[in-house]
C-alpha cells in the first residue's frame, strides 16, 4: 500500500510543477507583427487590430474571434514604420499614442480615426500613460538622451500636445523610464516609484541607476510629494508588459528569476513571485491589458516554433486563474528549497501515514485484546455491563450466579441437577434447560448491543452425549 501512496505522491507534485494559467477561449493565431491589442472600456469587446482587418471577441457573443474589414484606417502610415502604439487602457474610450508621444488615434465605428494636429515627437518612450478628466497624460520617459522629469497633455481642443504646468517651489523626482504607476481617479491622486534613469550624462560612461523612491502627484494642484522609499531586496528593474487591475499593478520582472511583480503603492503592498510555471516573459509580445467588464487579462506571446518567427498567439487569461497561480509560487527566489520542497513534503506524507497506520493496528487490536467486563453483585443479585443493569429473571440471576461460583464452566449433568424440581422427565429438563441458555443469552444481546452470545455449549469430540456450558472467554467477568 505504501508504494501506492509513493507513486501518487509523486504524480502530484509532477502536477503542481507543471500547472499553467489556462485560456479561457480559443486563441487567435497572427502571422504578421503588424498589429495591435486594445479592450474597449464600453462593451467588453477585445480588439486586434492588424494591417488589413481587424478582429474582435465578446464572451457574451459565441462564435470565437470576429473578422472585420475597417471602413477606414489612419493608420496604415504609421503600421509602415516602426513605430510603437500605445493603448491607453483607462480611458472611455479605445485611444492610441504613437511611442514617444505625438500622434493620437481612436478606434471607432470599424474605422481607426486620426484625432491629433501633431507629429511624432519620439520624445517620451517608456513613458506612464493615462486618462484624467477625458485628458491623456504622459508622465516622464526617454527621448533624446536623456529622461524627462515632466508631463504632457494632449488637448482635444487643440488636439495638440503640451506641457503639464507643475505648481512653482517644488521638489521633483528624477526623470525616468519604465515606471511602476497606480492613478486614484477619485482623489486625483498619481502614485509613481521605480524605473531607471541616468546617473552620468550621455556623453559620459553610460550606465542606468536603478530608482527606488516612492512619489504621489496631486493632478488637482499639481504638486509632488515623496513617500518614501522602496527597500533594497525589494527593489524592481526593468518592468515589462505592466497592466492594472483591482487597484493594482502587475508586471514582469525582466532578469533571471523571470518574477511577477504584484505593487499597491498606495497601500503600501509589495510582492514578487516566481514564474517558472506561468509564462516564459521572453515570449510575451504587445503588452498585457485588463478588462474590467469580465475581469480577464488579454494577453499576446510570440509562437513557439521557431521555423515561424512571425507567428503570434493572442489569448485571454482570467484574472483569478492568474491569482491562483500566484497564491502557489508566493516565494521568489529560486533555493534548494524550492526545487526538493514536493520531495519533502512527500517524506512527511510518507512519515505521517506510516504513524498513523500503526497507530491505527495499534488501536484495534487494544480493542481487540480488551474484553468487555460484565460484573457480578451476588449480595444484590444485579448483573451489569457498563454500568447499566441487565433484567435478568430470578431463576437466571441463580444460575448465572452458580455458574460464576464453580468458575464460569458447568456439566451438563451438573446444569440438570440444578434446575431439576421435583420429579420431572429428561425430556422435560433439557426442554428448560434449552430455554433457559436460549433467554439468557437473548435478554444479555438486547440490553449490552454486543454481538457474541454469553454463554456457549460445548460438545466432547468424543461422545457427542456430554456437554459443558461455559460464560464466553471473550468477556471478562468480575464479583
């Protein structure tokens, strides 16, 4: 039996090892780089959007992936040029910033619309992005050679872009790139920390400087706080493919522990998990986005075959399915630990169930080797068992009596001669004597629940003609 429990034990922790957050529809396969993921904030929808077509999902709406043609495309010069597109995933509607600021495009009615007078400016890549009061901001970011410490907005009046006014007699934060960013639409509040920035001029020894200090951006008077600072063994580098959801933000660590990063700056809530068993962060492609109509994450990763280097898969991953998977790797760092952890825990299943089982035989055959006590008062006449009174007549309390006086055993000549009144037939004494044997082992089963009788007959191999009865030496009988 133990090396039946040892396989499945094994077989479990195999299970866990390999366990992976799973699709919930069926993917749709891109063989083409050019394209782009958005969620539409106002019906669900989740949109790809390619050179030539566009596709949509619902799960409401049964059919799998949609293909549409566009009634018009902006963005046909931009797809031409290798550009990055931006989703701004909180705003009301499906908008797009060209990388590093400039033009600005919604998705609208199967048409991709230009709305800006602007141009690409290349000036803020890796920038915060986000929609405050129906206006785009981006915070920071890297363009030419060097980080920006400020903000733009994009005015839909002027469909221009401009500088954010900061409030005068203030301390900022370092510019920057690839920031770890919450926004609180209803305080107005912009929390920033991390990302990395120069710490030498660019004509200088290049060389990034990790940043750890936490800030919060009051968008109503424009003023920075610092909140404090990030500890260093909790440090964060080289965030990719981020998104929100529940108040927080998630992302992938890049580096050789392939962490996810789960971050409430505004709760003050930090923690790293390792992914080994979630997805290879070296195959996500397009960024990771959030909806919050149906609380699924809608995902791209590169295709594995290698013989086609332009095969894209684009899947959609429930929230709590990536939670789940979470809540099984919450330690990050890969110790020797981590890999024996099924194995010891194997040997303590193993140790347990041995004791256990020993326990057990141990149990029973105590229950076994224990007899039940029936007890004997000869001044009162009383049998009992447990505590509790057998009613037992007068004539069978005098014989069970008898029989307990001459040490629980008697002949069958000896039982006759006990019982005998008068004169009375042979046949008429081992009819009472049958009855009598038949009703006291009836009355002791009924009132104790046990199931072997109290008295037994035994026969001489022998001659068949002589008889003992004897109390049953499974009990235990005490005066």
């Amino acid at each position: 039996m133990l090396r039946n429990v040892f396989i499945c034990l094994l077989s479990l922790s195999l299970f866990i090892s390999d366990i992976t957050c799973q699709s919930i529809n069926q993917p749709l396969v891109l063989s083409s780089e050019q394209f782009n993921i958005a969620v539409n904030p106002q019906n669900g929808d989740y949109i790809v959007l390619a050179k030539d077509s566009f596709y949509l999902f619902n799960l409401s709406v049964s059919g799998g992936w949609r293909p549409y043609k566009y009634k018009k495309n902006d963005l046909d010069s931009v797809l031409k040029q290798p550009i990055e597109l931006n989703f701004i995933h909180d705003a009301k509607q499906v908008l797009f910033f060209a990388g590093g600021g400039g033009q600005v495009y919604l998705f609208k009615d199967s048409s991709i619309l230009r709305q800006d007078k602007s141009f690409l400016q290349k000036n803020q890549f890796g920038a915060a992005s986000f929609e405050f009061k129906d206006k785009i901001i981006l915070y920071s970011g890297y363009g030419f050679y060097s980080y920006k410490p400020y903000m733009t907005e994009y005015s839909d009046k002027t469909d221009e872009w401009f500088l954010r006014p900061y409030a005068s007699n203030q301390y900022l934060p370092k510019g920057r790139q690839a920031v770890v960013y919450q926004l609180d639409k209803n305080l107005g509040y912009f929390y920033m920390s991390s990302g990395y920035t120069l710490n030498k001029p660019y004509f200088e020894d290049v060389e990034n400087l990790d940043l750890n200090d936490v800030w919060r951006f009051d968008l109503n008077t424009n003023k920075w706080k610092q909140l404090g600072y990030i500890d260093d063994d909790r440090r964060i580098r080289n965030l990719r493919f981020p998104f929100f959801a529940r108040g927080n933000f998630y992302a992938i660590e890049k580096g050789p522990n392939n962490a996810i990063v789960k971050i409430n700056i505004a709760k003050n809530s930090f923690e790293k998990f390792k992914t080994d068993h979630l997805v290879d962060q070296s195959l996500v492609e397009y960024g990771t986005f959030y909806n919050t109509k149906d609380e699924n994450i809608l995902l791209v990763i590169q295709g594995k075959d290698l013989r086609d280097k332009h095969s894209f898969i684009v899947s959609i991953v429930p929230l709590k399915e990536l939670e789940k998977n979470l809540i099984i790797s919450k330690k990050y760092y890969f110790t020797v630990f981590d890999k024996l952890w099924p194995f010891f825990l194997m040997i303590a299943a193993l140790v347990s169930l041995i004791f256990f089982s020993r326990e057990l035989k141990k149990r029973k055959n105590n229950q076994r080797n224990e007899k039940p006590v029936i007890h004997f008062n000869l001044t009162e006449n009383q049998v009992t068992y447990s505590g509790i009174r057998i009613p037992f007549e007068d004539e069978q309390i005098q014989f069970l009596n008898y029989l307990v006086e001459n040490g629980g055993e008697i002949s069958n000549n000896d039982l006759l001669d006990f019982i005998k009144k008068g004169h009375e037939s042979l046949d008429t004494l081992k009819k009472r004597k049958l009855k009598l044997i038949m009703d006291i082992n009836q009355i002791f089963k009924i009132c104790t629940g046990l199931g072997s009788p109290f008295l037994l007959e035994l026969k001489d191999d022998n001659d068949r003609r002589y008889k003992d009865y004897l109390i049953n030496p499974v009990y235990e009988v005490s005066v």
